[in-house]
C-alpha cells in the first residue's frame, strides 16, 4: 500500500505528524514574535520596586523642669516672741523668758560651767507652782577645735556624771544649732539639762535650760519658745 512507502526513511503517516509539528511551531513562533514586538513585551528581567522607607520621627522629650529648692525664710524676731514675756540682755546678747524669771549675778557654788557665764536666770521654788527651781544659762568660749561637733565631743568626755540622752542638729529660725539633752544632778536632785549650742564664728555659745527631771517635760515648750528669742548682738 502507499501508505507504508517510504520517503527519507520515513513513511507517509509520520512525514503528515512531523509536518504537523512543524507548523504548530512555526505558529507559536508568530504568535510569541508578535507578543514581543507588537505588545512591547521586555524580556529581560523586571528591575525590582524598592519600598520607600519613612523614617519613624522621633520627638525629642524635654527635660524636666527643675524647681529650685528655697532657702528657708527667717521669721522676723517680733514675731518669735511670746506675748507676755520680758526681755533679759546683756551687752553680748538677749532673749525673753517668762516674767516669773528673775536675773542672777553668778550661779549656785558647786555648779558645773561650761564657759564664761553671761546670763544666768533662775525662777525660784514655790509651793504653788513648782517645787524645785529652773535656771537659765547663756555662756561662752572661744572654739578650740577645727569642728564644733569635735568641740562637743571633748566637752563630753570631760564631765563623766553627764549622761547624754539626745543629741542632734537643728535649725532653730534658719540659724544652725545642735541640741543637746543630758540627765545630771544638781543641789542633791535629778535634773534634766537642755542645751543649745551655736557656733558664731570662732566663739562657741550655749544656752542652757534646766529643770527637776519631773518637772521638765511640762516646761519643755517653754524652754523650745524662749531659744528662739535667743540672739547674739552685733
């Protein structure tokens, strides 16, 4: 039969499949030539879309608003006395104490000093008010330490039969002071003795309060009202 003659070796069914395929490939060339010039297609590959990147703002945090720290402000004098009272000076010094206070010239033989003695009042006993007397000391001497708080270290140790109860530093009307509360006896009784040391440059002043140490607690506001009146004469 003719259809198993052979033509280039092949027969006529494969010679129609090859013709086949080769015009479907001759179609898809067309078609992919056309795509390229008549759809402007570009081979190559596309370049990549960089994202744009916003940068995150930043706010600047202010500082803190800093409030100065105020100096505490000094009470005017008339104002830190008590209604009532009466003023006791020297040419050195002068505070006020209740009117029931009398000024002394020295101090009962046998007292322990611990400067030169510049004031010295005394409220006496009374059967109506107070069994014992109270006595009010201002002294002075000259520092001989680099450090008040080394001066009163050394007072300390040198009067043994004190027995120191509290000792700070405060501020009495913005002026520096240390306080300093001892049990002693004094006249055959247990007293309480307050003391409130200054510093005035190179003198060292103490005011001293002190009173039965029954007695002492109920005239304590007293004692804490009269130092503030306490001031040094220029």
């Amino acid at each position: 039969m003719d259809s198993n003659r052979k033509y280039l070796g092949m027969t006529i069914p494969q010679l129609g499949i090859l013709g086949g395929l080769a015009g479907a490939l001759c179609l898809i060339l067309c078609v992919g030539s056309y795509l390229i010039v008549g759809g402007n297609l570009t081979l190559a590959n596309p370049q990549p879309v960089i994202p744009t990147v916003i940068p995150p703002t930043v706010t600047l945090a202010s500082p803190p608003t800093m409030t100065p720290t105020l100096a505490p402000t000094a009470i005017p004098y008339e104002q830190l006395i008590p209604s009532g009272w009466k003023q006791f000076n020297t040419s050195l010094i002068e505070m006020w104490m209740p009117t029931t206070y009398k000024q002394l010239k020295s101090l009962p033989e046998g007292t322990t000093l611990l400067g030169v003695s510049d004031l010295i009042l005394n409220q006496p006993a009374s059967k109506t008010t107070s069994l014992y007397p109270k006595w009010v000391v201002v002294q002075y001497e000259p520092l001989t330490t680099e450090s008040l708080d080394t001066f009163i270290d050394q007072k300390i140790v040198s009067a043994p039969s004190l027995r120191v109860v509290e000792r700070r530093n405060v501020t009495l009307n913005t002026a520096p002071a240390i306080r300093v509360l001892v049990e002693t006896r004094f006249s055959s009784n247990d007293f309480n003795e307050l003391t409130y040391v200054f510093q005035d440059g190179g003198v060292v002043w103490y005011v001293t309060f002190l009173a039965q140490i029954n007695e002492f607690y109920a005239e304590l506001e007293t004692f804490e009202k009269s130092v503030l009146t306490f001031r040094i004469l220029k």
